[in-house]
C-alpha cells in the first residue's frame, strides 16, 4: 500500500508539474504577445503625434507666407514723400528702393527670409510747402529720413506679425477644426515670423547704404545720366538735385497761386499745351497745379511723354488719370507701342493716330510721328535726321491733311509732335500744336492764295527735357501753354508759361491776346 501511494503521489506531481510548465509557457506567451502590442500601440502613437506636429509645423509656414503676401505692407511718410513699405517672402534677403518712372535701387541691407520694398509713390503738397517755407527744412529732412525709415520699418514689422498670426489661425481652422492644433499653429506662425524678422535685424548692414546698385533707365539710359558705376561716387551731386527738384516743386505751388488769368467770356474754352515730358515727375504736378488754378477744360500733349519708350517706363502715365479732364495725345519719336498703349488705359485718355475726335467742344485731329528714335548713342542712323526720314515725317502731315479734309465736321486743332509734319496742314485748320524741338515758337504757315490761314505753335518742353535737360550750362525751363477759345472755337489769346529749369525756381507768364485773324509771328521759329 505504501509503495503504491508513493507511486501515486508521484504521478500526481508529476501531472502538476507539466500543467505548471505548460501554464508558465503559456503566460510566458501571453506575455510576450501583450508586450509587442503595447510597443505597437506605442509606435502608432507616436507616428501620429509625428503626423500632427509636421502638419501643425506645415500650416504655420504656409499660413506665415500667405499672410506676409497678402499684407505685410504699409504707408509710411519719409520726408515730403509719401512711401509704401512691404515685405516680401525671399531667401536671400536684401532691400529695394523704387523711385517710379526712374528706376529701382538694390542694397545689400541683410540676410534671411524677409525682402524689404520701398516704393516712393508721390511728393505731398503740404508737407513740401513747410519744408520750402523752413531755411533748414531741407537739412532737417535728410536728418529725420533714417528716424522716418525706422519707424515706418518698427509699424510694418508689427503688421507682418499680426498678419502671418491671422492668416495661420484662419488656415488652420480650416484644416483642423480643433481648437488645439489650431492655437500650436498660431503659436509656430508666431515663431517662424519673429524669428525671421530677428533675423533681419541681426544682420542688418547699414553699410550697404553707400554701396548701391541702380537698375532700370539709369542703367539702360547711359548716354543721358552718365556711367552707371560713378552715380555711387556722386552721391551727394545727386542728393542735391532731388533738393532742387523739391524746392522747385515747392516754389511752383506758392508762384502759380498768385498768377493773374486771362479774363476770358462765357463759354471760353480753355485748353492746356505740353510737350515732350521726357519723365520728368516734376512736370506733373505742374500740369495739375495749372489745370486746377487756370480751369483747364483739356489738356493737349504733342509726343515724347517718356524718354526710351520702355516698358517700366510705362507707370509714368498713370498720373493722367489724376488730372481730371480729358487727356489728348499724339505719339513723339519718344513713346513706344507700349507707352501708347499705356497711355490708351487711361481712363480720361484720348489718343490720335491720323484721326479725329471731339472733346470739350472742340474737334481735334491728330497723327503719331512715324519714327522711333529714342537711342541715338547705339543707332545712329536712329537719329530720324536722314532724308528718307525727313520725307516721312512731312509725308505724315499729308496724310493728316487728307484725314482733315475728310472729316464730316471742321477740324479746330491739328497735332503732330515734329513741327516738319506741320507744312502739308496749311489751310487745313486754324492751328496746328506741335513739339519736338524743345523751343516755344509761333508762326504762320505758307498758304496758297485765298486760303485760310493756319497758326503753327511749337510748344517747349514741359519737362524740360528730362534728364538731359541737365546737360548745359543752364537746365532747360519746363515750358507749357494755356490756349484759350471762345464759343466758335477761334483761338482768342494764349498764356505762355515758364518754370526755370530744374534748381530754379522763377516762374514766368507771357500773355498774347490775339488782335487779328490771320496768324503772325509771335516767337523764334
């Protein structure tokens, strides 16, 4: 019995000892299987959390470069200037400096993601006037300049933040539609732009100020500002030009109040005559001073409103549509297709191309020169001086003359820019306006006997030129005219005005009131 009940207990432990091995295999199993479920979840949430954080880290970049695009920019005055400053995504950094129509100018100012844009848009009235009244206005002004510059650069930086904050949050709702992701987005957005805008500052050169680079019609005009690679060296001749252009601007606004206007009947019609811009900026706040201070009812420009006829050029025109009355022009030997064109867009523009048009009463033909010759240094057989030239410049008088006679209704006004176009109208009109030559002259046109007699007046340039203006000893006067006609249309008087040349400031007027009907001379041919 005892030998058996050892056997048996034996068994038995036995028996338990396998179902004790299989349930430790077991649980060691279940273990196991626990465990790299758990480092499976683990890695899931992870991932996840990767996914997140790289699409929170994408909407902020996004939502920072949206934002900056859209408005990261703000008006800002520097000196008498009114200026837009803005900020632009970039990966090298850098400054430009657009002073429209003349050209752009890059500085090496930092590094980073951030470009900064300063575009001079126009001279204030007021504040020019104060700074022409104050004896150290100008010195003055060139002093506050950088404090102008530093405040308006603090004023858009803070916009730039609130802007690239804004458009992440707004993005970010879009995309995530939870309240968590979308603040980690505002908060990252908030990093990269402060960030980059430290950036900016950290590696600010102010150095890069003396060593400019000029792009544009300074750079694609040599013959006419000099070498390019010594406007740097002559800083401070140039600095003191824009002083004179101010001044002049400055003493134009006060001088033209007090200019006594021809008393003329109801019903006159008056009509302002400018020639030959040539991009002067100064030349347009003449023009609107004299429309606004004489009624101007239009204005008539015969040619060379630019100077190369290129297509940055082309924002020069825009101030037409400030002027406020209608707008008649003639293509010079100056304006390209694309200033024409530009000219076109102009919502009070009305362009002539051996046609007629009534404006303000008055029926006006008019015909673009038929050169194109604005480099004479490079192409100088461009000059449109040869003979083949000279033939088609009078041969577009004819053609304008055949137009005239042509036209269902008496034509007032004849333009063409080169006074050379103007023999082939006699007898076709009372008068014909011209430019080109830069002088102001006014004469009678050769006319068969028994016709009607023509008046030929050669306008001076309005925009003394241009730059070019600047080439003699004395800068050309900007030179316009007011023609003034009564109800039936006939020329009764003109004012002839004149501003000195740009660094002078005297303004002269020079009333002629006509006392007989047929046209005489009345200034150098």
């Amino acid at each position: 019995m005892g030998a058996r009940s050892d056997e048996h207990t034996a068994a038995v432990a036995a028996r338990w000892g396998r179902t004790a091995r299989s349930a430790l295999r077991s649980a060691h199993s279940a273990v196991r299987v626990t465990a790299g479920a758990g480092r499976r979840v683990l890695a899931g949430n992870t991932v996840r959390q990767l996914g997140w954080a790289t699409a929170i880290i994408g909407v902020a970049v996004v939502g920072v470069i949206i934002g900056v695009l859209l408005g990261a920019r703000s008006q800002s005055d520097i000196g008498p200037f009114s200026a837009e400053l803005r900020i632009t995504p970039s990966l090298v950094g850098d400054s430009e400096v657009h002073i429209p129509p003349l050209g752009a100018l890059h500085l090496d100012t930092h590094d980073g993601p951030a470009h900064l844009n300063v575009t001079f848009q126009q001279l204030d009235k007021q504040r020019t006037e104060r700074l022409i009244n104050d004896p150290h206005g100008i010195a003055r002004a060139g002093q506050s300049a950088v404090e102008d510059v530093t405040q308006g650069a603090i004023k858009l930086s803070l916009r730039t933040l609130a802007v690239a904050v804004l458009a992440t949050l707004v993005l970010a709702a879009l995309v995530f539609r939870d309240t968590r992701r979308v603040a980690w987005s505002g908060v990252f957005a908030l990093a990269i732009t402060a960030t980059s805008l430290s950036t900016v500052v950290g590696t600010f050169r102010a150095s890069a100020i003396e060593e400019p680079r000029y792009e544009g019609l300074l750079i694609n005009a040599p013959a006419v500002v000099g070498d390019a690679r010594r406007i740097a060296d002559q800083y401070d001749e140039y600095a003191a030009q824009l002083q004179h252009l101010v001044t002049n601007v400055g003493e134009l606004y006060s001088t033209m109040s007090s200019l006594p206007v021809y008393q003329a009947e109801p019903g006159t019609t008056r009509v302002l005559h400018v020639s030959d811009l040539h991009l002067n900026p100064t030349a347009w706040s003449m023009i609107e001073t004299v429309v606004r201070q004489f009624k101007i009812d239009v204005v008539i420009d015969t040619g060379d409103i630019n100077d190369w006829g290129s297509e940055p050029e082309a924002s020069y025109v825009a101030s037409i549509s400030r002027l406020g009355v209608p707008y008649v022009y003639v293509q010079g030997n100056h304006d390209s297709g694309v200033t024409a064109a530009t000219v076109t867009q102009q919502r009070n523009a009305v362009v002539l191309n051996n046609a007629t048009a009534t404006v303000a009463g008055l029926t006006i033909a008019g015909i673009a020169d038929p050169r194109f010759t604005p480099d004479k240094e490079s192409n100088p057989n461009g000059s449109g001086t040869s003979k083949a030239a000279v033939e088609r410049v009078i041969d577009t008088g004819t053609r304008l003359a055949t137009t005239i006679a042509e036209s269902p209704r008496p034509v007032d006004i004849a333009l063409v820019h080169d006074p050379a176009s103007a023999g082939p109208l006699a007898g076709s009109c009372p008068l014909v306006l011209a430019g080109h030559t830069h002088r102001r002259a006014v004469k009678a046109l050769p006319t068969q006997p028994g016709a009607s007699p023509t008046r030929l007046m050669v306008s001076g340039s309005t925009g003394g030129a241009g730059l070019r203006g600047l080439e003699g000893d004395e800068p050309l006067p900007l030179s316009l005219s007011v023609l003034y006609f009564d109800a039936d249309k006939r020329l009764q008087a003109h004012d002839d005005i004149e501003v000195g040349g740009t660094g002078q400031a005297q303004v002269t007027l020079e009333r002629h009131v006509i006392d007989d009907p047929a046209p005489t001379t009345a200034g150098p041919d």
